[in-house]
C-alpha cells in the first residue's frame, strides 16, 4: 500500500492500528491535540461615528458565535482525522448560531484543484447506495444539505457519467466551494504516521521473540 501510494487501503490499515496499537494511537492523539487552539477577537473601530452600543453588541454577538461552535474541541478532532487519515473534508452548515461543520466520508470526496486557493472539493454520489435498504437511504440523504439531494437525483439521471468527468469512475460531483472545506498536512493526503506501522510490526515481532525466549 506504502508503495502503491493506495489511499483507500492506508486508510484503513491507519485506522486498524489506531483501534489496536497503543503507541500508534499514543503519538496520533499526541499531536492533534498537542496545540491548545485559543483564540480571541480583536475588534477594530474605523469610524468614530458609530456608536458605542453597537459595536458592543456587534462584539458580544461574535463572542457568542465563536463560544458555540467549541472551537477547542472541534479543531482537536479534525486534526485527529488528518492524522489518521491524511486529510478531512465537511460541507459548512448555515447556522446562525455557530460554526457547523459536517464531515464527509474522506474515501468518496476527492479535490483536483483550487478555487481562490481553496480546495474545490468533489463527492461521489455512489455513497448513498451503500445503503442497501432504500427507506434508509433516503433518510440519510435528507440528512446532508439539498446540494447533495442535487447531486444524487443527477446520479440517478446518469448525468454524472465518468466520460463527462475524464474520469474512470462515475457519480463524481463538484460541490459549491463556498460551502466546502478541505484540510491536510503538507499538500498530503496520506495518513501522518502510517510509515512508522512496519516498525512497530517489527517492535511486536521483538517483544514476542523476548517473551519466548
């Protein structure tokens, strides 16, 4: 997998380890929520004109924005999914009263190119037919934002063809970038740690030869 550069099968074996390893999952945690992420607001007053009530209001509002969407906590866990498994994507809710944040399956989100330095990120619409039971499935899809509803209905239309796309997949489809956010370490998208698993293999193999002898 380490040669082949094989995203999907890193993933996987990143997040075995991380369930079964204690030194793998140890340095995982280790490093994500190593930074304490605090952060603070500081307001900029550019017209004297504005009166002193608004701008006190306009910064308690921001405060309460910031102080709901737990930003500690949130910024913990995505650094934790890029660890485990290279990067993270999630579509931003609207919300009035904090940031929302909803993570998409990393295995069917890919992203090509950039928009205004953002990452334009891609969902393959073939993840809600995972779900066998099609009550179920509708369900779930009614869980994502319309755009996803959007996409799904063109998937069944065969609209979103891999000719269309240059791709060698079908069901490939670009979501609003506005709405999408993408995080990695270093332009990567593989598993942070997953070169140390071999030597931890051959940690276990040592500690097993030292138990039998």
């Amino acid at each position: 997998a380490l040669a082949e550069n094989d995203l999907v099968e890193l993933r996987r074996i990143s997040n075995h380890y991380y369930n079964l390893s204690g030194i793998y999952s140890r340095i995982c945690n280790y490093l994500a929520f190593l930074y304490r992420y605090d952060w603070y607001v500081a307001p900029e007053i550019y017209d004297d004109s504005i009166k002193e009530d608004k701008v006190l209001k306009d910064f308690s509002k921001m405060l309460n924005y910031l102080d709901n969407s737990y930003l500690k906590k949130l910024f913990g866990e995505i650094a934790l999914e890029i660890i485990k498994n290279g990067c993270y994507y999630a579509y931003i809710v609207p919300s009035a009263n904090g940031l929302v944040l909803q993570q998409l399956p990393v295995d069917y989100c890919r992203s090509r190119f950039f928009v205004e330095n953002n990452p334009a990120v891609e969902f393959n619409m073939k993840f809600f037919d995972t779900f066998g039971d099609i009550a179920y499935r509708m369900k779930v899809l009614k869980l994502f934002p319309e755009e996803f509803q959007k996409g799904y209905v063109l998937y069944k239309q065969g609209k979103l063809t891999s000719t269309e796309l240059g791709d060698r997949e079908a069901g490939w489809y670009l979501l609003d970038p506005e709405n999408t956010v993408k995080f990695n370490f270093n332009g990567s998208d593989i598993p942070l740690f997953v070169n140390s698993i071999p030597s931890i293999l051959d940690l276990d193999a040592a500690q097993d030869l030292d138990r039998r002898k």
